[in-house]
C-alpha cells in the first residue's frame, strides 16, 4: 500500500515531469494583502495537473511553486473539518471537494461573501462563529446526572439526524443575500445548529433557544432562496431545516 510520503513523490514527479493525462488548468484567484493595498487584485497562475486532483491539491502547488504568499484556509482535505470553503466559479464549494477535471480548463477563485477578507482567500470567521454561539450549540439538560446513558430511540434521533452533519463550514450562510446586506441575521449554519438541539429528545434548552431565533435577527429574516442548501457541501437540507424551526415557533407555542 503506498504511503502518505509515496503520494506526495508521485505527484510532484507528475508536476514536475508532466505526466500523461495531466492537464493546463489557469486559476484566476482574487488577491488581497492589507499591507500591499486597501484594493483587491487579480492573479493567473497555469499548472499542470491531473483532472483527479482536488482543487486544494492544485492550490498548494501555486503556493509551493508559483507564489508562496498565497494565503488560504485548509487542513484536512477531506471535507471534514470545513476551513477550506471559497467560491469557486461563482458557487461556495470546499476546495478539497472539486476535481479539477469539474472546473478546467479555467478556475475563478474569490473568498467567501459577506465576511471581511483578512488575507487572500482568508475570510474573518468572527462573526459567524458568533452567531452559531448565540444559539447555545450544546446539550442543555438540569435534570441531573443519569445513572446510565440518556435513552433515545432511533426514530427520536433520527429527528435530527441530518443536522447533526454540520462542519461549520460557512457556505450556507455566506451564500444567503440576506446575510450580505444584514450583519444582523443569524444565519443559516447557526440555524441548522440550533435545530440539531431543539429536535433532541434529551434537550431541555429548546424553548430558550427558540426565543433567541424568534428575535429580528432570528429565523424570521429568511426569504427562502434556498442558496444555502445548494452550498451545503454535506447535502443538509438547510431550508427545510430554518422552515421547521420557523413552524416550531409559531405553532409550538414555546
Ligand atoms: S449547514 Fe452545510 S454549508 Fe452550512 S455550515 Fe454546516 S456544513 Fe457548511
Ligand atoms: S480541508 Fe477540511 S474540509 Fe476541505
């Protein structure tokens, strides 16, 4: 089986040598460096590449080769941890998700909107970890220590089981028009968050957290666009997620 350090070798003799199959594949990345310039700027860079390699893969090599300024968020390249969001022709997408076999011969890549860009493809990620902290992201439940686990059936967890999936990513929520124009607005993730705890069984939080997104910053500032399941990378039904949290405000009577 070939290790981590085989893979590594293979694909910079690939790069280096042009292997066969590998591909041209131009990146125009939007620039930004506060210590160059208030403005942001264009790059191209071209490389060579194999139509499978991730678009992560690809931008480590402009770092490694062409231009080690290049700044950008990433680190487990798998979809998992949820730093590498960017949108990537138009469309928030995880970096280390897209093959450059769905994006050649050309690649726009521009940071996410609706967050202040810090550096390159780095984005503040202050303000949206603030909203996902609003909603109380934990397991609240004062009726005292169980003696064994708390029991739950599979048709109770299955309740929420699609939004148990979140990585915190961002690409719902700084792919919704409501967001761009009000810093207010909690947000989608936020939202899909909170749903994970009002939905279950052994939470005991749900009515304070639906009073926080009843507020005019909450749920209610959703227009149903439905951007932000299109950008979930984890295929969570976001919309339906903010539409049953909505439901349960006007008609659970927390
Ligand atoms: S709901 Fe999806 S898009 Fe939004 S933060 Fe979670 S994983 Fe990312
Ligand atoms: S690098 Fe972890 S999700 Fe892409």
């Amino acid at each position: 089986m070939a290790t981590p350090a085989d893979v590594l070798q293979d694909s910079d003799a690939r790069r280096a040598g042009g292997a066969a199959g590998a591909v041209t594949l131009t990146l125009r990345i939007r620039r930004f460096n506060p210590e160059i310039s208030q403005d942001s700027w264009w790059d191209e860079f071209t490389v060579e590449a194999d139509p499978l390699d991730r678009l992560v893969e690809v931008l480590h090599q402009v770092k490694w080769y062409h231009d080690g300024t290049l700044s950008f968020r990433r680190s487990c390249a798998h979809g998992i941890c949820g730093s590498d969001a960017m949108l990537i022709n138009g469309r928030n997408a995880l970096a280390c998700k897209v093959l450059v076999d769905d994006v050649g011969p050309r690649v726009t890549i521009e940071p996410i909107r609706g967050l202040a860009v810090l550096k390159d493809l780095i984005v503040d990620m202050d303000p949206f970890l603030e909203g996902y902290r609003t909603v109380l992201p934990f397991l609240i439940n004062d009726s005292g220590e169980p003696d064994k686990e708390r029991l739950q059936s599979a048709e109770e967890r299955a309740r929420f089981d699609d939004t148990t999936k979140c990585i915190l990513c961002a690409a719902c929520t700084t792919s919704c028009p409501i967001f761009w124009g009000d810093e207010g607005y909690i947000g989608p993730a936020a939202i899909v968050n909170a749903h994970r705890f009002i939905f279950d069984s052994r939470d005991e939080g749900s009515r304070e957290r639906l009073k926080i997104l009843s507020e005019k910053t909450g749920v209610f500032r959703c227009r149903t666009t439905f951007n932000c399941t299109d950008a979930c990378p984890r295929g969570i039904q976001v919309t339906k997620a903010i539409q049953e949290v909505k439901r349960s405000i006007l008609f659970d009577r927390f």
